[in-house]
C-alpha cells in the first residue's frame, strides 16, 4: 500500500529506531500500538520478533483472549508469560507505587525470558501521548533498559491508528484499556476475588454493545463509567434491572452511572 507523505517521515523514523537490533522481544498486549510495532518489525522490517503477552491478576481474561486472536490473525508466534504480581506488596496493598512495582517485575520477567531465548533487545508500545501521562510504569521501564521506538520516532496515538488503518491491522480503532487496578482508590488492597468481580462487571456491560467502559468500585459501590452515547443501553427498559441484579449478584449493593461518563485516568484524578 501507499504510504501517505505525511507518515512517510515517522515510518523512516521508526526503521531507524529499530535497525541497530534483529533479535528482540516485544512487550504485546494486542493494543493498537503494540500490535502495529511487532507488525512493523516482523513484516515490515523482517525482523526476528518474539511477542510476549503478560497474563498477570491484573488483566482481564478477555483482553488476553483479544490479543492472542489478534496475533494469529496477523500470524504472529505470540508467547505467553504469567507474572503473580500480588505477591509484592505495593502491588496487593495498592499503593501509589503500585504501577510502578507492578511494571518493574513484568519487565524484570520478560527480560529474563528474552535473553533465555537469545533476544537481547526489549522493546514496548510507549507513543508520545503516554509521555505526558501519569505513568509511574515509564520509569520502571527506562530503568530496565527497555526501549520505546514510537516515542523516540514521535509517534502519538493518531499517528499510529492512521498507520494501522492504512496496514489493514484488525485492531487499529480498538479503544485504549488499563490493567484492573486502576479501577480500585489507592490503598484499598486488591484481592484476586475482587479483581475478578470488577472483571465480569465490564464484561456484562461490554456484552451489551459498550464500547468503553470502566467499573470503579469503592466498598460495595460500582460506579460505572460509559461513553456518552451508550447511556442508552444500560438505562434500556428492563436492561437497566438486570444490570442492577448482576451486579448484586457480583457483590455490588450500589450501582452508579457516572453522568460525566468516561474518562481516562479518572481515578487518579479524584486521588491526587
């Protein structure tokens, strides 16, 4: 396919970033911008690319079932690697070091699994607009020495969309997700029980047609965060009390709609 001229600068960007290795691995979670990075390197650049997928309690058993069908659609030998994060205590106390300890023992397990397997190269999916976020995982990355190729080529998330539409990727409009901690306040400790009750809440709500969706809990409470226009399909005569009832049956006494509907990071911004 034509690559437009406007992106022809970043694609030339990105070939420099990735040339001095032809063994890596890549942190995959089948989000657009991982998915575009290991399609780049492999089919692309024919580069020996091993995408490792990180199973941990904090991530939903239907977003690692995204990611591996995704890759055997792009035909990708995507490995699996499971990490029990709840055994470090930020982590399972939720502290504000949370992310950080979470993210620096994934790495740690990746890198190990990269160099048993000969790829001396880590890289991950960090674009320029993760720069300017809170995400305390950045610096356990950096420190690790894993490499982020889209932000050094300056590649921010439109950018990346753009080059995933034109690359025919299945995933290129896929909403951007967040491991499920983010859903509970810092210092509220997480619980494999409760992160699977948070797990199958926006499962129910992302089987009635919700494309963003996120379950904040606090205690007993849901609060329940959509994009603006699908209010309509949980408030839906008779949708609106079996919504009520599965989330009872979930361990959820109240249940709220977040009128301001959907807003990444919203967590954090009731907490700092």
């Amino acid at each position: 396919f034509q690559i437009p001229q406007a992106l022809q600068g970043h694609w030339q960007a990105l070939r420099n970033e990735l040339a001095p290795h032809d063994w890596m691995a890549i942190a995959y979670s089948g989000g657009v911008d991982s998915t575009f990075l290991v399609w780049f390197a492999s089919k692309v650049l024919l580069k020996h690319v091993l995408p490792v997928v990180m199973v941990t309690p904090l991530t939903s058993r239907r977003e690692y079932l995204e990611a591996c069908e995704t890759g055997r659609r792009l035909d990708l030998a995507v490995e699996e690697l499971k990490v029990d994060v709840l055994i470090y205590g930020d982590v399972a106390g939720n502290s504000r070091n949370r992310c950080y300890a979470c993210k620096r023992a994934m790495i740690i397990a990746l890198r190990e699994l990269a160099e048993s397997r000969g790829y001396p190269a880590v890289y991950d999916g960090t674009n320029v607009d993760d720069l300017v976020e809170h995400r305390p995982g950045l610096r356990a990355a950096h420190e690790l020495g894993v490499l982020s190729p889209l932000a050094r080529a300056g590649f921010d998330k439109a950018i990346i969309r753009e080059s995933s539409r034109l690359a025919g990727l299945p995933n290129w409009n896929k909403p951007s997700q967040a491991c499920l901690a983010t859903r509970v306040p810092y210092g509220c400790g997480l619980t494999p029980e409760m992160l699977s009750r948070i797990e199958h809440a926006e499962a129910y709500l992302l089987d009635l047609g919700c494309s963003q969706v996120r379950v904040r809990v606090d205690g007993q409470l849901a609060r329940i965060e959509l994009l603006a226009e699908d209010f309509h399909l949980v408030i839906a005569p008779g949708t609106r009390q079996r919504l009520i009832d599965c989330f009872n049956e979930l361990g959820f006494i109240q249940v709220a709609l977040d009128l301001a509907g959907y807003r990444s990071g919203s967590g954090d911004r009731v907490l700092l």
